[in-house]
C-alpha cells in the first residue's frame, strides 16, 4: 500500500550566492516570516515549515496556495530532490514525478534517442524501456519526426513528446506539477484523457495547481499551503466551500479544464 | 524514509553510487551526446580534438627539441605521452568542477543518483583521451620508439586515472557547486601545476632537486602511466606516491559526498 507521511518536515533553501550581509539588513528590517538566519548564521528562505500529514492510499490530493506558498518545493520533496532540514518524511511506492517533462531532454538527440535517455534516466530495464518506446510512439503521434533531433519540432511538438514520455508509465504515486494542465485546448482535450486513466490508476495523486475545477473533478482532499505551511487541510468542501454553479450551461455538461496560469 | 534527526548519510551515499554505476549506460549516452553536441556541424567532428592535439604535438615538439637541444626523435615520443596525459588530467579536473554545477537543470527537476553526473563527465573525457591515445602510437611508430614488455604497467596507470578521475569529479564538482570561486581557482592551479610539473620538460633537468619530484601529486600520477611508456618503467616510490595521493583524494570525496550530498540540489 502507497502512502505518504510527513511529521514536523521543514525545508530551508539557503541563500549562498547573494552578497548575504546586505541582503539580511533589507530582509530583516521588513521583518519578514520566511527569511532566517540558521545555527551557522546563514541567510535561509524557510521554503517548507512543519508540515504533518499523511496521505493515504486513494487519496487524490490537491496543493493549492499562491505563488511561492511551497507547493512545488513540497513536489519536489516528495520526489527525492530535496532532503528535509528537520522533522521526517516516509515515502511508500515507486513515484512518478511529472514536474518539469523537458528535463532531461537533449534538444539536438532525435526523438528516439530523447525517449531511450528518458528510459534510462527512470531506471527502467531493457523490457520496460521497450514498452515506454511503443507506448510513446503510439500516443504522440509524431510519426517520422521521431527520427530528427527534437530541437526542430515546433513548442507544441515538443510538449506532445515530453508529455507522451512523462504519462506513459503509472506509477503508485503520482506528483504532478501544473505545467500538466497548462497548454492549448487542442492538446488538452487529447492530453486529458489519458490524464485521467493515469490519475485513475495511480494509488495517490498529489497535485499542485490553482485550477479550481481541476481540483473539483479530480481530488478528494484538499491542503492549501501559504508562507510554507499547511494552513488548511480537508475534503474539497471543507476547503473550497460548496461549488457555486453560475453559467447554467456548465452544469449540464462540464466543459474541458481552461488552460492554467 | 528521510529523518532528520537519522539521515542515513553512509548508506544513502553508497546506494547513490550503485545505482549510478548501475546505470552506467546512462551517463555513457549522455558523454557521447556531450562530444557530439560540441562538434555539431563541423567537418571533422571529434576529430578536431585529434588534430588540435597533433599540431600542438608538432609545434611544442620542434620548438623544444631546439630549446632544450634534444634530438626531436627523442623528445617527441616523450612530449607526445606527457602531453598527452596532462591533458587528460587537466581535462578530468577542470571539468570536474562543472561535473554537478552544468546539470543544474536536471538536479532540481528529477531524482537522479548524483554519481550519474560524475560519471557522465569522467566517461566524457575518457572520450576524448580515447581520441588521443592513437597519437601516442603513431608518434612511437615515426620514431621507431616502441618500448618494451613494461608498457603493460601503464594499464594500471590508465585505471588509476579513472578512479582519480571520478573522485575529482565528485570532490570539485560538489566544491564547487557550493562555492563558486573553487571553478576558476582550481582551473589556476592546474595551470600553475602544468609549468611547475615536468610535462613538456624532462626530470633529468632538475638535477639533484629531481628527487623532490614526488611531491608533485600531479607528476606521481601522470608517471604511472608515462614511465611505462616512455622511460622503461616506473619505481615503486612513484607508485606508492600516486597511490597515497589518490587515497586521500578519494577519502576525501567520498566524505564530503557522504556528509554533504543532500545538500547538492539547494547548491547547484
């Protein structure tokens, strides 16, 4: 069984390449909540305090929160990128991360080769690799410009195959960034199904978004998380209030998800 | 599980390096497209590293056999397997220190063993020495100056670079990343280490103070693999000397790895 169990986890980004004493007499005279000094007297940005929860198998959670509220730096953590500084964090099932799908891309490699590195970069074995590559080729659609280097595909080309290599595998633990519910309505409507058989065969969701009704259809639980903590956490109605229906069309049939931020 | 308060920090840093080596296809790819992608479009392709390599061969050969007042069929196979072996130590160092800082993007985007990225740049420049080690044997070809049997010992010469090479990788990569003034401070002290060393001048020109020569870590290691080749073999203080130098530069990597790699991804 997946889950995720977070306990007091606290996450500080240190400051190291800015000229720190000037910089602590600004941030410091603002008195601001987010910027510390550490035990070593370094400049930290408190990127993630105290956090406590468990997500449990099932569970198909939303972060939402302004910009800079911690939510992607909570992906991350979850992920492995980043070490917690305090408190503990128990991860259970193989994750998958769609963060940011362009990492990891070679612009100059074919699309091939991009798709063979992806494999490589997961770990995957020569069968699971083979399977990414048919899977890949199938839903991109890309056809024979699979063969040239990436960096000649058009933007939307490009998202097709980082989007087709990021969703080709379910994980037991989905992490997904909003870049995924960000792009044209065209791809959207093609992006969203398979989304959907993703999200439904994952054991976990987490994702960050500020797409309001991407969170109504798609989560049960929701954390908003503001200055790097958790400042409530509950079922979608608890946290989000009962949804208000106004455009009486939307109701009969609900429309794709607008494009995100 | 990651606990602050019990970090784990040996095995964590043990696992990082199986699993990187584990994937050693991985960062084999990624070296290859390095060497591609920087001779992208060009003729010769990787080529240019052969041949920029033997007209610099050429040159400093000529123009030292007069200085020095060598015979050139001497002093050429010498400088050819010196030179040579500088640049790839001084390759496996100065990019050493970029090992980590230049995937940056793939750091914060994608948990990947930090030991991928090391090896990426060690396997990149054993490409490029691969493109000019042919060099040596045509040198020793035009010169008629083969060496005998005691070149097999040059072999573990080559697998001492490669080890050294991937602590160096781990050791200025991480330096580095935190401070940004180890880059160019290492990339000055091997320019220093390439006139202090004797790689385009031969020992004998020291005299007596020849036998201060092991200190010189870079000229122990480099030696294991030149000796070999060129001077009849190599003596057992020059190993002992390359394998201490390469102990503590190991030790040392791998204990700042151990200590400090969860801290890689907040430094890059």
């Amino acid at each position: 069984m997946a889950y995720i169990k977070a306990e007091r986890l606290d996450v500080d980004f240190p400051l190291y390449h800015m000229g720190s004493r000037s910089l602590k007499k600004r941030l410091f005279a603002a008195a601001s909540r987010r910027v510390e000094q550490d035990a070593q007297d370094r400049v930290v940005v408190a990127a993630l305090r105290d956090l406590n929860f468990t997500i449990t198998s099932g569970e198909r959670v939303a972060l939402i929160g302004h910009n800079g509220a911690g939510k992607s730096t909570l992906l991350r953590t979850i992920a492995g990128i980043y070490d917690p500084v305090g408190g503990r964090l128990e991860v259970q099932g193989e994750i998958g991360s769609l963060i940011d799908p362009m990492a990891g891309m070679d612009p100059w490699a074919t699309g091939f080769e991009n798709i063979r590195l992806r494999a490589w970069y997961r770990g995957l074995s020569d069968a699971q690799a083979k399977a990414l590559a048919v899977e890949v080729v199938a839903f991109s659609g890309l056809d024979e410009f699979l063969d040239i280097p990436v960096r000649s595909y058009s933007a939307g080309m490009q998202v097709r195959l980082a989007f087709a290599m990021a969703t080709a595998m379910a994980p037991d633990i989905l992490l997904m960034d909003e870049w995924f519910l960000a792009g044209d309505a065209d791809f959207m409507a093609r992006a969203e199904e398979r989304l959907a058989v993703l999200v439904r065969d994952a054991e976990i969701l987490v994702l960050a978004t500020h797409a309001m009704d991407i969170v109504r259809r798609w989560c049960t639980r929701v954390i908003r998380m503001d200055g790097g903590r958790i400042i409530h956490d509950g079922t979608v109605e608890e946290v989000l209030g009962p949804e208000v229906i106004t455009p009486p069309a939307e109701a009969v049939a609900p429309a794709p998800p607008s494009p995100a931020g | 599980m990651r606990d602050a308060a019990n970090p784990r920090l040996l095995a964590r840093a043990l696992d990082d390096l199986a699993l990187g080596l584990g994937r050693w296809r991985l960062p084999l790819a990624l070296a290859q497209m390095d060497i591609r992608n920087r001779y992208r479009g060009s003729v010769l392709g990787p080529f240019w590293l052969t041949l920029s390599t033997a007209v610099m061969l050429v040159s400093l050969g000529f123009l030292y056999s007069q200085l020095f007042k060598l015979e050139l069929r001497q002093y050429l196979p010498y400088l050819s397997v010196s030179l040579i072996t500088w640049n790839v130590i001084a390759g496996m160092v100065n990019e050493g220190s970029n090992a980590l800082i230049e995937q940056e993007g793939v750091i914060r985007q994608m948990p990947q063993p930090y030991s991928v990225h090391a090896l990426r740049c060690v396997l990149r420049n054993m490409i490029v020495a691969a493109h000019n080690l042919p060099l040596i044997l045509l040198v020793f070809l035009a010169c008629n100056a083969w060496p005998g049997p005691e070149a097999l010992w040059a072999l573990p010469g080559l697998l001492l670079f490669v080890v050294d090479a991937l602590a160096a990788a781990v050791l200025f990569g991480m330096l580095s990343a935190r401070f940004r003034d180890i880059g160019p401070i290492v990339a000055s002290l091997m320019q220093i280490a390439f006139f202090v060393s004797p790689v385009i001048w031969k020992p004998q020109l020291l005299g007596e103070n020849a036998k201060w020569l092991p200190f010189n870590p870079v000229y122990a290691v480099m030696e294991t693999v030149r000796g070999p080749l060129v001077e009849g073999g190599v003596s057992p203080l020059i190993w002992l000397a390359a394998l201490a130098y390469s102990a503590i530069l190991c030790g040392a990597a791998f204990a700042l790895f151990v200590r400090f790699r969860s801290r890689i991804a907040f430094w890059v």
